[in-house]
C-alpha cells in the first residue's frame, strides 16, 4: 500500500511540473529562404523591428549610430535620426507607440514617438545595452549575458529577470531580441543560431539553424555575423540579417 501512495505522489507531483521541467531538450530547426530584400550593407545593425509596415533600423559604432524608418519593399529610407558620437547605438523595439533605443556602454535608453521619431524622453540604466523587445506589459532587454531582464516601460526599472538555459546549460551572449507568439527569439553572439526562449521560465524551447546565411553571392569583404530578427505579426512573416549584410531574407522554419 505504502509503494502504491509513493507512486501516486510521484505521479502527481510529476504532473504538476511545468511542461520545460518534463521535456527540456529544444526542438530543432532549418529554414527556407522566402523572400531577400536589398539592405544597408554598410549598417551595423544591432536593433530590427517591424511597425506599421515599416522597418525599423537601430545601427552601432561611435560616429555612425542612427536609428532609421524604412520601407524596405521599396528600398527607402523615410527617415533617419543620428546619435550624438559619443554613442553606440543597440537595440531597439516599438511599446505603445514609442521607439525604445538602447546605448552599449553609455547606461541611456533614448525614447521617440514612432511615428515622427521626434526624441521624447531619456531613460537611465546600469550595465551595458544589446538586444531589446517588448510583449505587452514590459521591455525585454539582454546586456550579453545569459539573463533577460523585464523592465517597466516608464521608469525603466527591473521589474522580474530570468535565465535562459538549454537543460542545464546557461546560454550566453543572447544579443538582439525579438518578441514573436508568446516567445523571446534571441540571437546568440557570433553564432548561426536563434533560441527560442520561454519568457515565463527562461528554458529554451527552439534553436534555430541559420547556417549558409547570408548567401554566398550576398557576401561582401565587410560582411560580419548574424544579428537582427524582426517579425511581421499580421502576416505572420518572419525577418533575418546581420551586421554589414548586403540581404535581408524572410524564412520560413523547417523541423529538422
């Protein structure tokens, strides 16, 4: 009687694990390349996000930070905001109408009305800037490390953090971020891959394999690694490229 409780328990508490828990190893893609898309090889890009059909643009390096409004099927440039040289511009996203841009080193995020881009605001923050996006309560933001952190949109303050692990195993250099159905899509510093991550528990449930991008024919002497996710949510489509591509491609994911 007293193995039979034990077993019942054990299949209780089993149940009431969360799925990550019972099934940590993350399902695995390739992709299919849909559509490219000519884009400023010369940007190095560190923030991408669609708004309003529109592409924005967040680019890094002293003297050649900006932050850019694109319409990208045609090729424009519709507007263009540059930062002052001292910063290094990172990533970016859109909240309730506002540009959100972070700094690398210079601990501010700069804040825009979107549809102007006129700068309404500062916000501070310690550490360094790389990737961010937002759901719909809070900005997610990654500083290099393995831990997102979930930031109040006003003040800017840490309201929760998580980190992200593959099973056991912390995943490091996340970079720029992408909020896409409910997930975190992150890039993984000079790697091919973008993780798939659970914002609610950190547990990676996805790695995507983007080997063979950009292709060949797109290289240039410049071309650096993979880095800028941005993700139609009307049309449901799906946006890559990377520091200095000459291409920006929409993918569909193939399960390995």
């Amino acid at each position: 009687m007293r193995i039979i409780i034990h077993l019942c328990l054990l299949v209780v508490l089993f149940a009431s694990l969360p799925a990550c828990a019972q099934n940590i190893n993350p399902k695995r893609y390739g992709y299919k390349v849909e559509e490219v898309f000519s884009f400023d090889e010369t940007a190095y890009t560190q923030g991408l996000f669609i708004y309003d059909d529109l592409l924005y643009l967040s680019t890094g390096n002293r003297g050649a930070s900006y932050l850019r409004k694109i319409d990208f099927r045609k090729g424009r440039i519709l507007q263009s905001i540059a930062l002052a040289p001292r910063y290094f511009g990172e990533g970016a996203c859109v909240f309730q109408d506002k540009v959100y841009q972070l700094t690398w080193e210079e601990q501010t995020c700069f804040v825009y009305d979107a549809a102007t881009l006129k700068q309404v605001g500062t916000l501070p923050y310690r550490g360094e800037g790389w990737g961010l996006t937002a759901n719909d309560t809070h900005l997610i933001m990654s500083d290099g490390s393995s831990t997102l952190y979930f930031r109040d949109p006003n003040t800017f303050a840490v309201v929760r953090s998580i980190t992200v692990k593959n099973g056991q195993r912390e995943v490091q250099w996340l970079n720029e971020l992408e909020y896409i159905e409910g997930e975190v899509w992150a890039n993984v510093y000079t790697t091919d891959e973008i993780v798939r991550i659970d914002p609610n528990t950190g547990i990676v449930t996805g790695i995507i394999d983007l080997k063979g991008l950009p292709a060949r024919q797109h290289l240039t002497p410049k071309t650096e690694v993979l880095n800028g996710i941005a993700y139609d949510s009307d049309k449901k489509h799906i946006y890559v490229t990377g520091k200095y591509w000459a291409k920006m491609y929409r993918i569909s994911l193939v399960p390995k």
